[in-house]
C-alpha cells in the first residue's frame, strides 16, 4: 500500500459555478474516490499552510498526484524546492491536465511545457501506443472522452521515456497525452485529461488509468543516491 497525496488549487470548485456543479467537494476528493482504498490517501490544497506539502507530509508520500490552472504562481518557490528534491530522491509525480504549466513540472522538464489549446467541449480519443506497459493494464485499445477541452502538438516537453497515450480529437489534433519520465530516482507521469468542468475524473477507464499510474509511480526508479567526496 502506498502513501499516496493529491494535491489541487481547489479554487475554480470555490469560485467558478460550472466547476462546483461538476466537481461540488473537489477535484481531489473525486480522484480520492476513484482510488479507492487500495492506498492510503491523503489530499492537500493551495489555500492551506506550506500548501498542505509540510516536510513531514512530502517525506511520508510515496506518490504524489498534482492538478493546477489558474494559480501557478502562487505556489511558492521553497515547496517547488521541496517537491522537487523528493522527485529526485524517489518519490513519484503525477502531473494533470493544465498542471504542465506546473512551476515543479517545468523545472523537472526543463522547458516551458507549453502547448496549443481550444475550450469547445468536443470529444477526445487516446490511442494506447505502448500496450505493454503497466499504466494501461486492463484497459480497451482506446479510452473515449465525449467533452473536453483541446491540447495540440506542439508540446514543449523532453521526448518522453516511454509513450503511452496519444490522443486525437474532433478538430483534427493530435496530442502525447501520457508521458513517462524519470527524473533522479523519482518517477513521472504526465496524463492530459481533467478539465475542471467536464466529468472526467468519474470516468471508468480514467480512474483505471490513475489507480495502474499510482502503482507504477510508487516503485522507485533506484538505489538511494550518494554524492560528494569519498574517503
């Protein structure tokens, strides 16, 4: 069983009344659901001291689950210190939706992560493109979105470990939905669906998707890490 965080802004639930209608207790508590009790979890928000990310909290999560939109900038620079130091000792990241443009993301990447988008509500479909790998155990040759929004290549991102989802949408785009990468000893996923106003998060193949990418995340990526001079 793993410690497993998940971490949301919670302010478009708060502020926004299409966000509330979809998503009444939270981003996080929807994906809480969709875990279930195959781990322990844990939830923790922007609004809450040390943004619910103390250093006891980080030290104890095996996994850590990240979604952001509109308040970025607010995080601050000693928690990206924080989680970004755990990532490389080992503990596992997965980066949401619009959480590319995450401050701890883009310093992992080392790009500006930046992508093309359009909010019109049409349908999406991710191609799985490396069925061997443990993130799609149990899942159909494709996963069907019937609302959301818009990402398109360009995607200012590394090339990833392993690819595992494209999607394509109605408009014609085409996008590297479920990235892998390590990054020290420290595991990453990046999975574009979540908009805050389209269900997906009680999405059946979705939640299937975040139980098999929270177990992969967990195991770490190597044996712990030894700098400096040597006797």
């Amino acid at each position: 069983m793993a410690d497993v965080t998940i971490w949301n802004e919670f302010r478009h639930e708060r502020e926004d009344d299409d966000a509330a209608a979809v998503y009444p207790d939270g981003i996080h508590e929807t994906i809480a659901e969709g875990l279930g009790d195959a781990h322990e979890i844990h939830t923790a928000t922007l609004d809450e001291p040390d943004h619910g990310l103390d250093e006891g909290r980080l030290e104890r999560t095996d996994v850590l689950i990240w979604w952001g939109h509109t308040a970025h900038d607010e995080v601050a620079t000693d928690i990206v210190d924080r989680v970004h130091a755990r990532v490389l000792d080992g503990m596992g990241l997965i980066v949401l939706h619009s959480a590319h443009y995450s401050r701890v993301f883009k310093r992992l990447m080392g790009t500006t992560c930046s992508l093309q988008w359009r909010e019109d509500g049409r349908a999406e479909r991710l191609w799985v493109v490396d069925p061997g790998h443990p993130i799609v155990d149990g899942l159909d040759e494709s996963i069907e979105l019937p609302e959301t929004e818009m990402y398109g290549e360009p995607f200012d991102v590394p090339e990833p470990d392993r690819l595992v989802f494209v999607s394509w949408f109605e408009g014609g785009e085409v996008f590297r939905s479920g990235c892998c990468y390590r990054r020290g000893n420290g595991r990453i996923f990046y999975f574009r669906p979540g908009h805050e106003t389209y269900p997906i998060f009680e999405n059946d193949a979705v939640r299937r998707v975040l139980k098999n990418a929270v177990d992969w995340a967990a195991s770490p990526g190597g044996s712990p890490r030894s700098f400096g001079e040597r006797d």
